[in-house]
C-alpha cells in the first residue's frame, strides 16, 4: 500500500472508530454503526508515526468501555511490537504502568520486546527496572529464570555503571546459562530471534565489561568462544562445486 493511500484509510478508520467510542460514554448516546474489535489493530497496524500511535493510545480507555473489557493480549502484543518500530516504549510504560485507566495486560513476550526496546532506545535503567518490576505485577513468572531479559537489564546495567545491579544479573545469569566446563550454546524458549537478543546482549556485555575494567569476565569469553565454535560446526557445510 502506498503512502498516500494508506493515510487516507488510517484518517478514515479513525474518524469513523473516535467520535463513536466517545458518542457510547454520553447519556444521549443512540447506538451507531458498531466499532469492530479488529478497528484498533488495523489502526496501529496503518499507523507511520509515533504521534498517530500515541493518538491510538489516547483511545485506549474509551475502547475498553466500549466493549466492556480490556485489550486482548494479542494485541497488546502488537502495541508493544509498533512501540519498537516508532522507537517511543515510552508509550508502552505509560499503558502497562496504569492498568486501572487502560485495561491492558502485558505479557512476557512484549515484556522482554519493551526491555529490548527500552535498552536500544537507551532508556534511563530506571525504565528497565520499571519493565522488570512488571513481570510480578502482572504474573509472568520469575525474572530470574528469564534468561532474555536477564540479558538485557544486565547490559543495560554494565551501561550505566551499576556494579552491584550488574554483578547480582551476572551471577544470576551464569546460573540460567547452566554453565560448566564445556558447556555452550543457549536455549530460549520462543523464537530465534530471543535467542539472538541474547547473545547479542552478552556480547555487548563482555566487550562492555573489557573495556571498563581493562580485562573481559573469563566465564563470560569462555563460554562465548565456545558457543562460537559450537555454532559454526554446527553450521549446514556448502555444496561441493564440481
């Protein structure tokens, strides 16, 4: 879809979806064309800019009063994905960090996107540590068997410079890793791509730590030269050119 044409059907769902989440919340309210579920997706799903999103978001209460529930995990999954892609995962702390007002749950995939986000963005840690602190809030299991975003606040933590935060997300992660003589590679659960984030951040992590302190973390380069090796064995050899 071209730009042009997409503005226009974006422009168009939203004056139809507005006025009317807002026409069900009056006392003369007589009932209009219905606004679908599937309306909120196709806007985010139109929108280009971080502002139209966070217009978006400015729906979000009426929306949910409007149906007479809150937003489906699947498409807070999404809000969180277009987040990334405007690079304002501020936003996405302003809906998660008040579930009163947006009825929206947050689930451990679009929490580890919003800390990946939050860290690439380079987010104050505190907005880190607000991510983090929702993996209780709205049960998605213990943090610290969460080996993606141990990664990710453990980067972040070397970045800021915060050695107590930075040695207990090591310690911690050393343990996730399983790690022992001879051991390489790392499972994640979910897609390739987590388990890319994840060594991506322990990169970033050793080469942060090296540079800091004039010497790498020997587990740390260990294990990853051993995963290097593991990986590129492993790799599908070429065809013979005859």
């Amino acid at each position: 879809m071209d730009a042009s044409r997409r503005a226009a059907e974006y422009t168009s769902l939203y004056d139809f979806v507005s006025p009317r989440l807002q026409e069900k919340n009056r006392p003369d309210f007589a009932h209009p064309p219905y606004v679908k579920v599937a309306s909120f997706n196709r806007l985010m799903d139109l929108a280009t800019t971080a502002e139209q999103l966070s217009s978006l978001v400015d729906l979000i209460p009426s929306w949910a009063k409007y149906h007479g529930r809150g937003m489906k995990t699947s498409t807070a999954d999404v809000f969180v994905r277009r987040c990334d892609d405007f690079k304002c995962p501020q936003l996405a702390l302003k809906v998660f960090g008040n579930f009163p007002l947006y009825q929206a749950k947050l689930t451990r995939p679009a929490a580890q996107q919003l800390l990946y986000t939050l860290h690439r963005t380079s987010a104050p840690l505190e907005d880190l540590l607000l991510t983090a602190a929702f993996f209780l809030i709205y049960q998605l299991g213990p943090l610290e068997n969460d080996i993606v975003s141990l990664s990710i606040l453990a980067a972040a933590s070397v970045k800021a410079d915060k050695h107590d935060l930075e040695t207990a997300l090591l310690t911690r992660i050393h343990k996730s890793l399983g790690i022992k003589e001879g051991s390489s590679g790392v499972r994640v659960e979910g897609t390739d791509l987590r388990a890319k984030w994840v060594m991506w951040h322990l990169r970033e992590i050793d080469l942060g730590l090296e540079k800091r302190d004039g010497r790498p973390l020997k587990w740390l380069r260990d294990w990853r030269h051993r995963s290097r090796r593991s990986s590129e064995s492993k790799a599908e050899p070429k065809a013979a050119v005859n």
